[in-house]
C-alpha cells in the first residue's frame, strides 16, 4: 500500500507493543485501529506500549480519538502511560490542541524493529459510525474547548 494512502505498522511482544503509522493517517484506518486496540487488551498488556508517528504525514480527529482510547485504557490498567513519538511540528500542534500530550510520555525517537504492515479491515460509513462517535466522545472529554468543537458532531452521530 502507498504511504500516501495510510497505513498500520505493527511489532509486538509479549513485553511491548508497538505501532508505527506512515502516510495519511485518516478514517479508512479505524476500524483496523479499533481491532488493533482491542487485540493490545484481550492479549494481556504489554510492559510498554509504543506509537510512532514519524512516517505520518497527516493524521485525523478520529484516529486521534481512538489513540486517545489506547491511551486511556492503558493507563487505567497499567498505571503508566503509552510514548509517542512525533517529530513534525503541524502534528505536535494538533495533538497539543486536543490536549493529547497529557496522555502520553512524548519522546524524540521509538526504535521499532520488524514492524510488518497490519491488513486493512473494511471501512465503510456503518462500521466507521460507532468509531468516530467513541473517538469524538473521547477527544470531548479532554477539555471543554474540545467538547465545544466536537458536540455538534457527536449530536449527529448519537442513534
């Protein structure tokens, strides 16, 4: 797949799980991300969990919403905090926006060995709605400013 397009690099161990995204990081991924979330909890969880954002050239509110998921969840079950790496400053402003950087243990370099790239489950505007309303949900409870931004959203996507 063209990184252009997105995509999910997985390595994983039973000590540390580590996720790199590369390209255009955008809704066509979260149902893949969703699973991936799901498979670091039903797997036991690892020591260290890790997201390399690096060869991300963009990444959007909804796959930012559901790493706000992992994060929080693992947080809640291990006590300590997922690293993020982010070296590109438009996307350091992002998730400083939302208020993400609270999540995460942020750090200059993950060193990811033999990640392979994780097959995309389908996505389709069915399967993604539930997605993007946890996601949106998730980024509102951030801050106020977020739920300002996000309400009208979620208010739509409520069934």
């Amino acid at each position: 797949m063209s990184s252009d397009n997105g995509e999910i690099l997985l390595a994983k161990g039973p000590e540390r799980w580590s996720f790199k995204f590369v390209g255009d990081v955008r809704l066509s991924l979260c149902t893949t991300l969703d699973q991936l979330i799901g498979d670091v909890f039903s797997a036991g969880y690892p020591g260290a969990l890790e997201i390399d954002l690096t060869p991300a050239i963009n990444i959007d509110s909804t796959c930012l919403g559901l790493l706000a998921k992992l994060a929080m969840q693992y947080e809640t079950e291990t006590q300590s905090q997922p690293f993020l790496c982010c070296p590109h400053a438009h996307l350091i402003d992002l998730i400083e926006s939302l208020g993400l950087e609270s999540l995460f243990n942020l750090v200059e370099e993950i060193q990811i060995l033999d990640a392979e790239s994780v097959p995309l489950r389908p996505c389709d505007a069915v399967t993604a709605q539930p997605l993007v309303l946890e996601a949106h949900e998730r980024l509102a409870q951030l801050s106020t400013d977020n739920q300002a931004q996000f309400q009208g959203l979620i208010d739509s996507l409520k069934p």
